[in-house]
C-alpha cells in the first residue's frame, strides 16, 4: 500500500538541503487534481479536502505529504489490506462507526497524551466530536466533521405546489402529511416529490433509520440484542415504500440518477448529506442548471421524536507508527493539528463543524444556507457503537432493496435481517 501511495514520487527537498520527513495519507472523497493550496477558493468534498492537504504539506516546514485519493466504495477494504500487509497510510481518514472494529483489535494510535503537545486542543471540540473519537476512554482520532442526513429542497417546485411559507418550505408532520404533500406537488407540477439513492449506497438505509429512531426504537441495542422485526421497524419502511407505491419517488435511482434528477429541477425534495450543500449551491447559481431556488432543511420529524441519520469523518494514526517511528508519529500529528486548524474551510462543503471557536464565529454563521438547517445537530442519531457495523449495513442495504426492487414482503425481510444482524453481532 505504501508503494501505492508514494509510487513515481519525490520526496519534498527544503529549501536547505535537508530532505522533509514525509507523511503518506489515504483518503477517500474522490479525487481532485487542480486544488491547488487555497483553502478558501475550492468546491466541492474533494477539492475542499485537498487544498487543505496541498496547504499543510507547503506550509509546515520539515514535512511533506504524499496523497492516495481512493473511492469511497472500496476505500475500507484497502486500509484493512494495508494493515494487514503491514503498511497503512500514516494518516488516513475513518468514519465514527469504524473506531470500535480498528481500535478494538489495537490498530489506531490513543492520542490524547500528545494532543495538545501538538497544538490541538480536544477542549474546543463540541461533546459530539469528542465522544465520535472516543472508544473506551481513550482518543483515537481528531474529528473533522459531524455529517447528516438533509432534505435539499427545490423551492420553485414547492412554491408552485402551495408548500411555502414565510420564505421557507413546508415540510410534513407525519406519514399522512408526506403523501399528502406529495400529492400536492404532483398534482401543481407533474414532478416527483422526493428523490434518493435507493438502489445503490445505503441512503435509504438512512432514511428507514431516521424514521425508526423518530419512535425511539433501533435496529440493536447497547447490549447487542437484534431488533429489526418490530412494528416501529415495519411503519418506518413503509413511510418510505408508500411514496413507491403512489408514484412520488422512483426506488430504481442510484446516487448520481437521484441527484441529477434534483439538479434537473425533477424533484421536490432529494434525501442527501452535508457534504453537497456548497456543491449544490453553486449549481443553483449556473443557467443551465434545473434547480434555480435551493434550501436546505433538518430532516423532518413524521413520527414522535426529532432524529436524522448523521455520523463523522475524523484522522487516525496507525499504532504501529507511534510505537516504531516516532519520528514521523510527530510529522503526522502536525497534519492532524494543520487539518483541526482549517475546520472552518472544511465546514464549506456544508459538514458541520467540530470545533466550539468555529461554531461561534461570524464566519461560521455566513456560509451559504447555514441557518436554514441549523438544528439538524441536535437531532442527529447513529446506532450504538458495533464492530460490525459495516456488515450490519450491508445486510439492511440488501434486504430493504429486496423490498422496493424486488417485492418482498416487509415482515420477510425484517425477519431476515434481524436473524443476520443477530448473527453478526453474536460473533
């Protein structure tokens, strides 16, 4: 893997003479070759997330950092491969559910004694981020963002169907207002209601797990006890499959079908992410793009309680770099600060910032589209922390596709997924 990520590269020569300890890091994101090193002029995860990386290895003197961008389909399955071969990045980024399957076999470096030495202060991150690092008391990582579920709305299609108010769309209350509003959207426009990736990534995963949450019910419980076969379970599928049945939502789209149909001006709503608020701001911006008017909303409540999917990207160090080479065990943690030091320009993607002096500040306040979703932080929600979460996922992902692509019954695939998820979490 190292081979991968610095092949056909030099290492960094200083002005001096002195060769620059090199740091390699694996991301995923996607690729972007023009970032550049201006944090503040990139779009886009990608182009956001490199020019912070371009910045740090220009701009921290005696260290240079070797980028391998990865997809982020297989991007797990290569860190693992790294780690087994003996060779992972001396950086690379992880999401919050993956800390108990790497920390718990040892994997990843515990920062918390070499922090603030480095110029981080684990004191300015919200309790969120600190506790998305945190697997058995112990700092595993340097969060970078919480991210959540949104509803990105069109608002000339909503105007048009009589769903806005005061400048804002109107959003459902409960299932019945969902169709009843997607009713109204289909009968003013002809477009659909709501877009999301149904039939690839788990999107709609997410979604089924936000409605599940909003009646205080999950898929396991901390004890690792499977509850998917429930009638909290089985109204929140179909919340989500009684939009299929009426036509106001295609479950056929994958992630890049779903999101051109919104860009195209198709759809009402599209179920996506933080991470494409700055992307879907510009492209409401450009003539040529279908979506003219754009919002940005909190996931809305249809059941008893607030929730929406959300998780967080943070940076780890590998164990065996901080027992071995502590030489470039220090060069890494001076990205990890030089990254904690640009959350601001991360949080344009339209992620959520991790740090409380970010948050506050004014600048924080005027990104694009801020305030319209500013209370999607206290309702975001994750199930309990599993090693296998990944596999859990992955087998919720093909039983509720069974359900909207190939018509199994609800009850069929619910009782399959918990006999599989019971089984994982046994292991």
């Amino acid at each position: 893997m190292r081979q991968l990520i610095i092949c056909g590269l030099a290492a960094a020569t200083l002005a001096s003479g002195a060769t620059a300890q090199e740091v390699t890091l694996g991301r995923f994101f996607g690729a972007c070759e023009d970032a550049g090193t201006d944090t503040k002029a990139s779009v886009g995860e990608a182009c956001i997330i490199q020019s912070i990386i371009n910045a740090a290895s220009a701009e921290i003197d005696g260290v240079s950092i070797e980028t391998l961008p990865t997809d982020w389909g297989n991007y797990y399955d290569q860190i693992k491969a790294a780690y087994a071969g003996g060779t992972p990045p001396d950086v690379h980024v992880m999401h919050r559910h993956r800390i108990p399957e790497f920390a718990g076999i040892g994997a990843l470096a515990e920062l918390s004694g070499d922090l603030e030495a480095a110029g981080i202060d684990p004191a300015d991150w919200s309790e969120a981020a600190r506790a998305a690092v945190t697997h058995d008391g112990g700092i595993y990582g340097v969060p970078m963002d919480i991210h959540a579920n949104l509803w990105h709305v069109n608002m000339d299609i909503m105007a048009e169907a009589g769903l806005v108010e005061d400048g804002k769309p109107v959003l459902p209350s409960s299932p019945e207002e969902l169709i009843a509003h997607a009713e109204q959207v289909k009968e003013a426009t002809g477009k659909s209601y709501l877009a999301a990736d149904f039939a690839q990534f788990p999107l709609g995963v997410r979604m089924v797990l936000a409605l599940l949450w909003q009646q205080g019910d999950n898929i396991f419980t901390e004890d690792g006890t499977a509850t998917l076969d429930t009638e909290a379970a089985r109204r929140a599928v179909e919340t989500v499959t009684q939009l299929f049945d009426a036509g106001h939502a295609d479950p056929r789209l994958n992630y890049a079908d779903s999101q051109q149909s919104f860009l195209n001006g198709e759809a009402a709503v599209l179920v996506n992410g933080t991470w494409v608020v700055d992307f879907y701001d510009a492209e409401a911006a450009k003539e040529e793009t279908g979506l003219d008017s754009y919002y940005v909303a909190d996931f809305p409540t249809l059941f008893s309680e607030g929730a929406t999917w959300a998780d967080s990207h943070m940076w780890a160090i590998p164990a065996p770099l901080k027992a071995d080479d502590p030489e470039t065990y220090q060069a890494a943690l001076k990205v990890l600060a030089f990254i904690n030091d640009h959350n601001i320009d991360w949080a344009r993607t339209g992620h959520m910032a991790v740090r409380n002096s970010v948050v506050d500040s004014a600048e924080y306040a005027e990104l694009p589209h801020r305030g319209e979703y500013a209370g999607t932080a206290a309702i975001a929600t994750d199930t309990p922390p599993s090693e296998r979460y990944g596999a859990i996922q992955d087998v919720l992902n093909r039983e509720f596709q069974a359900i909207w692509l190939t018509g199994k019954p609800v009850g069929d695939a619910l009782a399959d997924a918990e006999i599989e998820v019971q089984d994982l979490l046994d292991r």
